[in-house]
C-alpha cells in the first residue's frame, strides 16, 4: 500500500510538472511579442543611421598597411579593397599583404607591414598570436586596429589593438534567438 500511495505521488508531481511546462505562461507570450518585435527592428528596412555621426579629422599622408587574414577569403579580400578606396579618398598610402590563411604566415606579414614603418596597421588575423609582432611595432609607435581579430568589438588594450571592428557574437547569437522565437511562433 506505502509503495502504491508513493507512486501516485511520484505521477501527481510528474503531472503538475508536465502542465507547468505545457501551459503558455505570460512571460513566455512576451518572449514571443519581444522576439517578433526585435526582428521587424533589426530585419526590417532600415530608416535612420544609428553608427558615429562625427569623429576626429583624417590627416592626409598617413602609411596604412592592412594585413589580410587570406586574399583566397572573400571578405577577407573586400577589406583590403574597401580599406584602399578609403585610404584614397584620404590621401592615404595603403599596402595590403596577404596572410595566406595561416598563422605562420600571418607572423610573416606582420613583421613585413611593421618593417615598412607604417602610421598603422589594420588586421584581420588573430590579434592574440601576433602579440610579439604587434609589442613591436607599438614601441615604434604604430597603431593598430583589428577587424575580427579579437573575440569582442571595441577597444582591446589587452592586445594592444586601438578597437577591433566587428559585430558583437552575443548580439548575433540573441538576434538569432530572436529570429527563431519569432518564425516558429514561440514553438
């Protein structure tokens, strides 16, 4: 009888607990609300500029090397074009090395760029297995910036990089979340 009366108790708590996560609580509806509205924000057509609006006068002149990740790599290879049409405009001179896609060549550019003495460096490598390189060239007063060559966006004095550009991976991970919620309807 004990063991029959500890069953029903076992099944009553397995029931309650299968409502609790059947039932739609209101939190859940506004998960669902809140996820179709950052979609429509973030996929929908954009209608204002929400990046800098003023920043420092450029100085012409300036040598500019931007050590790419691989020219074999699509975007990789659009960086280092972007970054010369840009350099252009400025009065900029900019040299794009190609890093060959390994970190053995990565080394290589790097001490190629810093041994051109340049203003700056831009890389889209790993910033953190250049370091010895990269110690280097700031005692010789180059600075760098990274373009997904740190795990995070924004300054990284860690790695001795003036900012890192990219997106933040949390924000594309909870946007994808979002998009997910929002397309199955919360299912």
């Amino acid at each position: 009888m004990k063991a029959y009366a500890s069953q029903q108790t076992v099944i009553a708590g397995f029931a309650c607990a299968l409502v609790g996560i059947l039932a739609t609580p209101p939190a859940f509806a506004d998960a669902v609300s809140d996820a179709k509205t950052a979609v429509a924000k973030y996929a929908g057509p954009q209608t204002t500029w929400e990046g800098p609006t003023k920043g420092p006068k450029p100085e012409a002149g300036k040598k500019i090397v931007f050590l790419s990740g691989d020219e074999q790599n699509d975007i990789s290879h659009l960086y280092g074009v972007y970054i010369k049409e840009a350099g252009e405009k400025l009065g900029w001179n900019v040299t794009v090395i190609d890093g060959k896609g390994s970190p053995t060549s990565w080394l290589a550019g790097m001490n190629q760029a810093i041994a051109l003495k340049p203003d700056g460096i831009a890389l889209f490598a790993d910033a953190a297995s250049l370091q010895d390189p990269i110690k280097a060239g700031v005692a010789q007063g180059v600075k760098f910036v990274g373009l997904h060559a740190a795990g995070l966006p924004g300054p990284q004095p860690d790695l001795n990089l003036f900012v890192n550009i990219q997106e933040d991976p949390r924000e594309i991970g909870k946007a994808e979340a979002d998009w997910a919620i929002a397309d199955s309807d919360g299912k």
